[in-house]
C-alpha cells in the first residue's frame, strides 16, 4: 500500500509514526528546501507543492498511491490541490482511500451545546467557511468516483511536542477564563488510529468528528498540567482583558460540545486518551514538560 500526503505537517508525521510499517512507499509535499531535507530524513519521498506550482513528478506518485491524505488548509477560498489536481486523483488507477483533514470549527458556535456529524455547519469566521467550501469540493469529488472519500473533523490537537505540560513548563501557559467556554481536544494517537481504522474500513463521503470524550473549560488542562509537574497554576486572566493575537482569540468564538459516537459505532475506534487527563499523564510519564534544574 502506498501512502501520499499533502502536507505532511505535525498530525500526518504522528499518524506515519506507528503506521509506517503498513505502507510500502511514503511522499508527501514540501515549499521549503528544510522541509524537504526533514522528509528524506524521515524517509518520505518529497516533491514540491503549493497552491500556485508543483513538481510535475507528482502525477506519477498520484498514480501510484493506494492511499491519499490531504492535510492543507484551503487558500484564496478554495482547496489547492483539487484546484491543480483533480483530474490527475479522479484518473487514479490505484487509489481506494482519500482522508480530508477539517476542523470541528466548522460547525461555529452552539452555545455549549452538543454537536454531531448531522449538526448543519454553521461556521464564525472566514477562515472556517472556507473550510467548509473545501470539504463540499472533496465530497464532491468522491460521489461518483471509485474511491471513498472521508472528512474527519479534528478538535483542539495536542500530543508529543504540543501540549500544556510543556506551556506550564516554560512559562507561556495563560488559564484564561471565560465563563461557560469549552472544548474538545484529541491526542494525535487518537487521530492516527481513526485514521488507520478508516483506512480498513473506507466509507464512500463519511465525514467524522475526532474528539476526545469530554469537552471542558480550557483553564482547567493548565491547572491539570501545573499538577502533574508540581507547579503552581498561572494566575487566572479574564479573556476580555487578555491579550492574545486575533487568530488565538477567534477560536473563543466557538463554544460546543462535540460527539464523537460515529468512530466509536462505525470504526470500532476505543480511545487511548479519552479526556485531557489520561493525555497529559501519558505525556508527562514519557517526559514532556520535565524541568532540568
């Protein structure tokens, strides 16, 4: 089996981590020469890709690939790679599986009210509508086609390298308070095992929520991380007077709670960290956020 990525970013390299053995031959795209030099390092075969130029040699991996994941973000309002390649996936003779990477963003703010794959999207910002125009492009693209398309919808990520441990640890963790705010988040070994079990069991234009079990207020996985490495909390900053950059305070917009009852029924996925708590125990027993002093 062979895997092309779009994008082979932070999630896709934790979903190739423990699934590496399942496939044959690795790609993925690169915009910069570091990057591409990360991706021979980590043996993925690179070839260049952004939204305006790619290297021709693309096509050929395309051809060859059984497997396709699409982790970049939509530009200038539509998807760039069906934009430059979608006559070469439809053409395809090999591919069975293309997995789309969203957001839970899409489905905008309800009140902290429970959300689910039939919740009509109702997005709050640009950045999410253009995600939504992505994802209808993708499914689109798989009505007809012989291969299943799949959009998973991704909570707040966390995992190795990217967690509160290591904000608490370094001094830049805020506990932000904003009454009746909450999230979902997902480790990304929980993404990699949705991802694979899709994989196995593909499902023409399914789209998946990735969430952990339990949404709750982001203040209190600091405090949580603070615990783990015996530190105080960061004192508690109202997020009206907080000072945070426009992109960090838009996703305070969004205020749900999100179901994630259709991995568990339709991929047989069991969670390996079904809240933030079993997340951040694992992560700080493997050494995340440890103080060398």
């Amino acid at each position: 089996m062979n895997l092309f990525i779009f994008g082979p970013g932070y999630t896709a390299q934790q979903f190739i981590g423990p699934y590496r053995h399942r496939f044959a031959r690795i790609s993925g795209t690169f915009r910069s020469p570091m990057k591409a030099e990360a991706l021979k390092a980590s043996g993925i075969v690179p070839y260049f890709f952004d939204a305006e130029r790619y290297d021709p040699d693309i096509l050929g991996e395309i051809g060859r690939a059984d497997v396709l994941l699409v982790s970049i973000p939509p530009a200038f309002g539509s998807d760039p790679v069906l934009k430059s390649l979608s006559d070469a996936i439809v053409s395809a003779p090999r591919l069975r599986w293309i997995g789309y990477l969203s957001t839970v963003g899409v489905y905008g703010d309800a009140n902290g009210a429970w959300v689910d794959e039939n919740t009509p999207p109702s997005p709050v910002n640009e950045r999410s509508r253009h995600r939504i125009a992505a994802e209808e492009q993708w499914l689109d693209l798989g009505k007809d086609a012989p291969f299943s398309v799949q959009i998973f919808r991704l909570a707040g990520i966390y995992g190795p390298g990217r967690n509160a441990l290591l904000k608490v640890a370094d001094g830049t963790a805020q506990r932000l308070i904003k009454p009746g705010q909450v999230f979902n988040r997902v480790h990304t070994a929980d993404i990699a095992q949705t991802l694979m079990a899709s994989i196995n069991r593909p499902s023409r234009n399914a789209i998946y929520n990735v969430a952990d079990d339990e949404p709750g207020p982001p203040q209190d996985v600091i405090t949580y991380a603070a615990h783990l490495l015996g530190l105080e909390p960061p004192p508690e900053v109202p997020f009206a007077t907080a000072d945070l950059s426009p992109m960090a305070r838009s996703f305070y917009q969004d205020n749900k709670r999100v179901r994630n009852t259709r991995i568990k029924n339709e991929l047989g996925v069991s969670l390996r960290f079904p809240t933030y708590r079993e997340g951040l125990e694992a992560l700080h027993a493997a050494g995340e956020g440890a103080i060398i002093g």
